[in-house]
C-alpha cells in the first residue's frame, strides 16, 4: 500500500512540476495544512462513534 501512494505522488509530482515547478512547492506546502483539519476532524467522528457504541 504505500508503495501506491508512493507511485501516485510522484505522478502528481511529475504532472505537476512538467506544468510548472513552482507549483508542486506550494502544492506540497498546501495539501499538509488541509489534511490536518480532515483528520482532526475524522478522530472527532470516531471518538464520537465509539462513545454512543459505550452506551
């Protein structure tokens, strides 16, 4: 399984930096701070799942 993340990064990579280089710096700088609200967010959902599973 990572070996696919690995494969499908590097050919967003290559698309990207192809299209313009500057772009995959903001890219990479970007994707990181939208993920860590999703994930906030997912352990939120979960903690809240397992909570009313507790009842």
């Amino acid at each position: 399984m990572p070996n696919f993340a690995r494969d499908y990064k590097n050919k967003w990579k290559d698309m990207i930096t192809t299209y313009s280089p500057k772009a995959w710096s903001f890219v990479s700088f970007i994707l990181p701070l939208m993920a860590i609200p999703l994930a906030v967010e997912g352990v939120k959902y979960v903690a809240k799942k397992v909570k009313e599973r507790k009842k």
